[in-house]
C-alpha cells in the first residue's frame, strides 16, 4: 500500500478546492488567467450567495457586514442590493457606504473607541448606534452625539480563533453594568449588549460563553431598570483555509439554541457583523512567480505579491491554500514576498510541482483582510480588485 504524504495530501487539497471554485465561476475562471498580475478577484454571486446562506440558517438575525474585511464599492453595491446592513468604523468607510445608498438606519459601528471627527460625521450623517467599552467613550458619544444609542462590549474567550481580539477590546460584567448605568446618566440611550468570539472563529464555545454572559448581564440591567433590546453577536464566521471549519447551519443552529435557552423573550433585535465570513472564500490572489533560488537547505520561491502589499494575515498565522497549474514530483518551498524586507515571507511548508519565472500561483481564501490592509511599501502596487 503506497504511503501519502503531507505534501501530497496538501497540494492534491489545495488542487480540489482550485477546480471545485473555478468549476462553477467559468467568468471567475477565464479572468484568473488573464488579468494583470497582482490581482484580486472576487465573485460577487458568490458573496450574494452567502449572504442569502447567512439569511436563511439566521432569519432572525439582522446582517451587517463588517466593511473592514473588503472595503470595494462592488462589494458594498451588492450587498446593499441584497437589503444588508453595515458596521463601519471610519469616515471613509462610512462615506463608501453611504455613496451606494444605504440609509443611516442600516448602519452600525461597533468599534468601542472611536476618532472624534468620525463620531462627529457618523452622527451628522444620521448614524446613531455606537459600541462602548469604557466610561471614556461614553462621555465622548454625550457630548460628540447626544441622545444616541449605545451598546455595551463584554468579554468573551477567543480560544479555537485564529484572529483573536478579545484583549485590545471588551470589559467584565460588572464594568459593563456600570457603563451602561453611566451611559443612561449621561442621556445617551442604552440598548443592548455586544461580543466578538475572535476572527475566523472555529469553537462553538466561545458563543455560548457570549451569549450565557450577555442574558446574566441583560438580567442585570433589567434589575436596575435599563430595557435592554439588542444583542449583536459579532463576526467571527469562519471560511475554509487550510482545514475544514464550521458551517453556517452548525453555527446558526447553536446559536438559536442558545438564545431560546438563555433568553426568555427574544432580544428586540439580533445582530450578528460578518465580514470575513461574507468574503473571505469567494476571492483569489492571482499571483506571478519573480525568481526563485535554493538557500542553505531550503527552496525560495518569490511573488509580485508580499505580506506588505496584501497578504498581511500571513504574518499573524492565516495560512492560505496555494496552487499552480503544473504537474510533477512535489518540492517543499518557503514563498517570499516581492519586497527587500526580510519580514516577507508568506508561508513555509508549501508544496508545490516546480515552477518557473512567470507561471501563475492562485492564492486561495483572500477575499477578505487582503487589499485592505495593503500597502504600496517598496513602492510595488496593491492588488487590483476586479468584482464580477
């Protein structure tokens, strides 16, 4: 019986998952093959395509997109197109949003310590719902935005995330009932309660700490006679890497259980901010091979791509699945960036067939946290961005 190997196994996955997309995207397909390279394509079908996924498992749950994961106006046009809403954290977020027609009302934003001049603008613009986490943000919102609503941010474990965010941001119970009484003090309106289980999160756990804590406090809040009437679940909805992960039905199902176990009525309104999780698989980074060289042990591979210029996730562990179109015997690789800093490296342990100087390398998985975090250091380009 012949042995596979790891190397094998992770090209013939990353050679399935390459044919399976393109397979059913033939515009996707043919563009892959002809752009300029760096390029990142995103299929806009398949992005309505989740958002009517998240809609039907959720029904209850109103959708905003987290605009941070792809900021394109493509992007933002079809998703308003398809009645979501949108979580936003700056002016220029907000003006793209805006700009394709979203009214104020569908717009939230849930980062807990926010710039002046974008509360100022939020709220001239008609935005009126704003995440807290501290007293300080609290005075800033009465006196930037009176009467607005406010939603509190508890902490919740990020254990099973490949992105956590629980330390920059979120408070304790207690803390949280006391801001929220503060907020009331202060003639802001208090509504509801917020959590982030950790980008592309894959533990079911850290849902039902979320939803568990938040009802313990909602019950709390109600005591003191604040009516809550929001609970926003955050993003964290994890999309296909190197692995498998958890799908939007097992999430939702869980999920609904928890609410109807923890909450005796229903929250006035369910939120939940996918971003990752609306984009993340529904785009390709086209890539072009630039050199290669053996060093010491190793096999180097470089791109006209770099985790300076669009796949800075790399440097925080994301590993994307990454293909050519070639045949033979499977060399181990570290691919590196297209800029002189030594920092630049994509990935290590990757196996691929050899390539040669100008073959295409399709970067699996990058719709989401990849131009936008770009830079143009060294001076080489950001991805171009083509929406079909």
């Amino acid at each position: 019986m012949k042995t596979v190997s790891a190397g094998e196994i992770q090209f013939a996955y990353a050679k399935r998952y390459f044919q399976e997309f393109v397979s059913a995207r033939p515009k996707v397909a043919e563009a892959l093959k002809k752009v300029k390279t760096p390029a990142l394509v995103v299929d806009l079908d398949g992005v309505r395509s989740r958002y009517v996924q998240l809609r039907y498992h959720l029904p209850e749950v109103n959708i905003y997109y987290a605009v941070k994961a792809n900021d394109h106006i493509d992007i933002l046009r079809a998703l308003a197109d398809m009645g979501a809403g949108f979580e936003v954290a700056s002016v220029s977020e907000l003006e793209k949003v805006l700009s394709v027609g979203v009214p104020p009302e569908k717009v939230i934003s849930s980062n807990p310590v926010k710039p002046e001049e974008f509360i100022d603008f939020a709220y001239r613009s008609g935005v009126r719902r704003f995440a807290v986490d501290s007293f300080a943000e609290v005075e800033k919102i009465s006196r930037i935005a009176p009467r607005s609503r406010v939603y509190v941010r508890i902490n919740v474990p990020n254990e099973g995330s490949d992105w956590p965010l629980s330390r920059k941001f979120g408070t304790d119970q207690e803390t949280a009932l006391e801001i929220l009484e503060f907020a009331k003090e202060k003639r802001l309106v208090p509504v509801g309660i917020t959590f982030h289980v950790g980008s592309q999160c894959n533990n079911l756990r850290n849902w039902f700490i979320g939803i568990r804590n938040a009802s313990y406090l909602w019950e709390k809040a109600r005591q003191k006679g604040i009516r809550l009437m929001v609970l926003n679940m955050g993003g964290g909805i994890p999309v296909r890497y190197m692995y498998e992960v958890l799908r939007i039905e097992d999430i939702a199902y869980y999920v609904r259980g928890l609410i109807r176990k923890y909450f005796t009525s229903q929250p006035y309104e369910l939120q939940m901010e996918p971003g990752r999780g609306l984009v993340g698989d529904q785009g390709v980074l086209v890539s072009r091979v630039i050199g290669k060289a053996r060093r010491g042990n190793e096999n180097w591979l470089y791109l006209d791509t770099g985790v300076f210029n669009g796949l800075a996730e790399a440097l925080g562990g994301i590993r994307y699945p990454v293909y050519i179109e070639r045949e033979g015997d499977l060399k181990e690789w570290v691919i590196g960036g297209v800029s002189c800093d030594s920092m630049d490296v994509i990935a290590r342990q990757v196996y691929l067939p050899e390539p040669e100087v100008g073959d295409r390398v399709y970067i699996l998985s990058a719709g989401a946290y990849t131009t936008v975090y770009a830079s143009e250091f060294n001076g080489f380009p950001r991805p171009e961005v083509i929406c079909l």
